[in-house]
C-alpha cells in the first residue's frame, strides 16, 4: 500500500501547474460576489415573507377595543359629575335607565356576535346618551320630564 502512494505523488508531480488568467484573487472575487448575492437575495425573500403579516395588520379595521376605551373615558367624566342629588331627579334617573338599557343591548350583541353595523348603531347611540346624560349632570334644571 505504501508503494501506491509514492506512486501517486510522483503522477501527480507530472501534472502541468494551472495559473488561471485574472489570477486567484480573480476567482476568490468572483465566489464572494456570488455569496454576497445568494444572501441578499435570501434576506430580501425573508423580509418579504415578514412583512406580509404586517400588511395584512395594517389594513384591518379598527378593533371595538377602541370604542371600549371612548367609552371608558366618558365613564370617567360621567362619574366625576355625578352628585348623589341628582339621584332623586327624575330626568336624571330615565336618561340612566336608557343608557343601562343600551349597554345590557350592547353586550347581548357582543355575545352573539352581531354585524359591525349594529353594533355602530349601538353605539352611537350610547354616546349620545352619554353626552345628554352629562348635560344633565351640569344642568339639572333645564331638564324636561314629561
């Protein structure tokens, strides 16, 4: 086995050496170029890919959540108003009840899982309740009971 050896070396030593034209540095040029160029066409292909759930984010409707938070916030104001005079008001107490109604509507809508656009009925509705209510709060006495 050892006498193979030797004899392929000497085979080998009888091979013309190669010199390419450009040189080694030539072609060691050329094969980072074509790395680069596999790589960035890899990362473009992956931020395409990533960017298509962002896309589809981006043109969804506006969630109800927000809505909720609208709500929130004239909550607040509703309740900062509030005096416990204006429990024994008469208008005070129907606007209330209105505005109770509409929110026991608003949830059985949630849990059925009703159209966009009665919910936005809804609750346009109960934001005029709210601002009616508010008045009411500030200014009692121009209320009107029938």
């Amino acid at each position: 086995m050892q006498g193979r050896e030797q004899d392929a070396g000497g085979w080998c030593d009888e091979l013309p050496q190669f010199e390419p034209h450009g040189g080694w540095s030539q072609i060691q040029r050329r094969r980072t170029r074509v790395v680069w160029v596999r790589r960035s066409r890899t990362l473009a292909a992956v931020l395409m890919l990533a960017a298509l759930p962002l896309a589809y984010w981006l043109q969804r409707p506006e969630p109800a959540v927000v809505q909720v938070t609208m709500q929130a916030a004239s909550d607040s104001e509703l309740l900062a108003a509030r005096t416990p005079e204006l429990a024994n008001n008469e208008g005070v107490r129907v606007l209330e009840a209105q505005l109770a109604r509409v929110d026991r509507e608003l949830q059985s809508c949630y849990d059925v899982q009703a159209s966009a656009s009665e919910l936005d009925l809804l609750w346009r509705t109960r934001h005029e309740l709210e601002s009616a209510l508010l008045v009411a709060y500030r200014r009692p006495e121009e209320l009107v009971s029938l």
